[in-house]
C-alpha cells in the first residue's frame, strides 16, 4: 500500500487520543509527512516513533514522488532495522 504511512498515522493518532498506551512504538517507511512534521508523528511521544527516510526517497523530501528510493527500503536492511526498533519496544 502506496499510502501506508498516512494510513498508519492517522490511526495512530486516532488511537492514542482514545487510549495512549495501547500503542507502543511505530515504524515509517518513506513517511510521507516527513518534512513537514520533522520526522515526528504529531501529539505521538518522539522517542516511540522511528522514521526510515533515504536520501533518495522523493516521498520524503516533500515533493510526494514516488521514486526508485522510496521502493527499496525492503533491500536494504532497512526493515530488519525497524523490526527490531518495534520488537524493543514491546511490552514496554
């Protein structure tokens, strides 16, 4: 899913109006709100949210292009990296 990121921080920040501790951590790949919320998630606790953005992720620089960068984080170790961020994260 193309809009992964926007779907996950919109339920994010849905949830953790209703109830902040049922979410412990959450990953983005290719955030597509990066730029214009500094790497964070908006009313989300900073040290809970981890952001994979490459340099060659268009999606990233704000300018929502879809380019090779932005389709390779599952080839670069990326997702092991993120993963393991959401596994340390558990039942904390």
């Amino acid at each position: 899913n193309r809009q992964g990121p926007a779907v996950v921080s919109q339920a994010v920040q849905a949830m953790s109006d209703a109830d902040p501790g049922k979410i412990n951590a959450v990953v983005f790949y290719g955030y597509t709100k990066n730029q214009q919320t500094n790497g964070m998630l908006p009313g989300y606790p900073p040290a809970q949210t981890k952001v994979f953005c490459r340099d060659d992720d268009g999606v990233c620089g704000g300018a929502l292009v879809v380019s090779a960068g932005h389709l390779a984080y599952t080839g670069d170790g990326t997702i092991d990296q993120g993963a393991s961020s959401l596994v340390s994260r558990a039942g904390k």
